[in-house]
C-alpha cells in the first residue's frame, strides 16, 4: 500500500508539487527545447549546401525512374503488337507482359519511395520552423494554458529519489522535441 493511499497527500512527496513548481519545470524544459531547436535550424542551414548534392543525386533518380517506367510501358505495348501481328505465341507474351509488369511495379513502388523523400526533406525545415514558433509564441506569454499542455505533453511523470527530492519527466507529442542534455 502506497503512502498516499495510507495517509493521504499531505505525506505523500508525490502529491506535494504546486502547481507553479510544474510550471517552472515545464518553462525550463520549453526554452531549453526552444534553444535546442534554434540550434537544430541553424544545423539545417550549415547543412543545406551540403544537402544540395543529395537533392540532384534524388531528383537524377526521379528522372531516371520516370524514364524506366515509361519505357518499360512501350515494352509491354510491344509485346501486344507483336502478339496481335502474329509474331510470338500467347503464351510467350503472357510470360513476357508478366514479368515486364513485375518489373514495372518494382520500378513504381521505388519512384515513389524517392518522391516520398524528396516531399519529405522539402518539408522537413518548415515543420521545425513552424514549432518552434509555437515554443516562442507560449515562452513569450510566460503562462501555460491547458490548450498549450495538451499541445506539448503527453504526460508528465513524477519519480521520487532514492534520497530526497523528486525527479519530472516530461514526454512531449512531438516526435522533434527531445532536449539534448
């Protein structure tokens, strides 16, 4: 049986938080966060140059993709010529269309597979942006409201010490919001 279910929370070190303490530790995590994601945009700008060559060698693999799949369209539109002259048996052109669709899917599946990448790292500097204007606009007001937790936390967990005092972990819903300590 847990303290607080023996004597209540007033003895137990759980439940002896105020409501300002969270706020206080939520404010620290939140400008750290914010400090951290600063430093991730600045990461993102240093890299961009570099990034550019990953970008061409992508988007030379779009073309390329797109040029396969086109001709591997003509191929199987040849096979159907050739059966309907009379050229190879149905047979055949049922095993050659088969295996050239085959290969046309493979090629499709990974065409959008690289436009998927490309979508993603267009996106990726805008979405970092737009949250961290988010972590500025509630920093700048210096109160929480119960909007801005459900925004920025999926929970709050309280761990007592061993010894005395209490350790708080915050997990955030965003997925980019982990500070690097």
């Amino acid at each position: 049986m847990s303290t607080y279910n023996k004597y209540g929370k007033a003895y137990c070190s759980r439940h002896m938080l105020s409501h300002d303490d969270v706020d206080g530790i939520i404010f620290k995590h939140l400008e750290a966060l914010y400090k951290s994601g600063l430093l991730k945009m600045d990461d993102f700008d240093k890299s961009l140059e570099q990034r550019q060559h990953s970008i061409k060698d992508n988007e030379k693999t779009i073309d390329r993709l797109q040029t396969a799949i086109h001709a591997k369209k003509g191929e199987i539109k040849n096979y159907s010529r050739q059966l309907a002259k009379g050229l190879i048996k149905e047979e055949l052109f049922l095993e050659m269309t088969q295996e050239s669709s085959d290969e046309l899917e493979k090629l499709e599946r990974q065409l959008i597979d690289a436009e998927s990448v490309q979508e993603l790292r267009d996106n990726e500097k805008e979405k970092v942006a737009s949250a961290l204007d988010i972590l500025k606009e509630i920093i700048d007001k210096k109160e929480l409201t119960h909007a801005d937790l459900a925004l920025l936390i999926d929970k709050i967990v309280v761990y007592e010490r061993k010894g005395e005092g209490l350790d708080i972990e915050v997990e955030w819903n965003t997925p980019f919001m982990s500070v690097s300590e």
